[in-house]
C-alpha cells in the first residue's frame, strides 16, 4: 500500500503495510497545509532515468481512506 503527498513542493511516497498509519500520516500531513496526491493507488511514471514522479488515478484523486473514520473527501 502506497500514500502520496506534495509537501513542499516535493512528492513523498509513504509505504507500508497495512495499518501503519500510512494513511492517518498524510492526515496530518493535509492539515498542516500539504496537499495529497494520491492513497492506495499511486500512479508512477518516469520521466528520466533519476526522475520518477508520483501522482493520482483520477478514480482515487481526492479521497483519503482512514480506519477510523472510512473515505475522506480531503478537497472539502
């Protein structure tokens, strides 16, 4: 499972196993201003041989899935 998310301008890939509060981190990440890109399906596409760019599937673009509370539209 895969979380990614813009901070500062740049694309961190969070990666875990389920239930390592990969999720809850972006969370956090989104209520200190940060914007989320992508959780669970993260597209990768590599536009050089040392860059790789992470971004959404439109499916999953604004949604966050949180155990504790379930699908969170983090747009509104």
């Amino acid at each position: 499972m895969l979380v990614c998310v813009n901070v500062s301008g740049n694309r961190i890939l969070v990666r875990g196993n389920s239930g390592v509060v990969k999720s809850e981190t972006a969370h956090t990440l989104i209520g200190r201003g940060h914007r989320l890109l992508s959780d669970d399906i993260v597209v990768i596409k590599k536009l050089s041989p040392q860059t790789l760019l992470g971004t959404h599937d439109v499916k999953n673009k604004e949604f966050l899935a949180l155990r504790s509370i379930g699908l969170l539209n983090v747009v509104r």
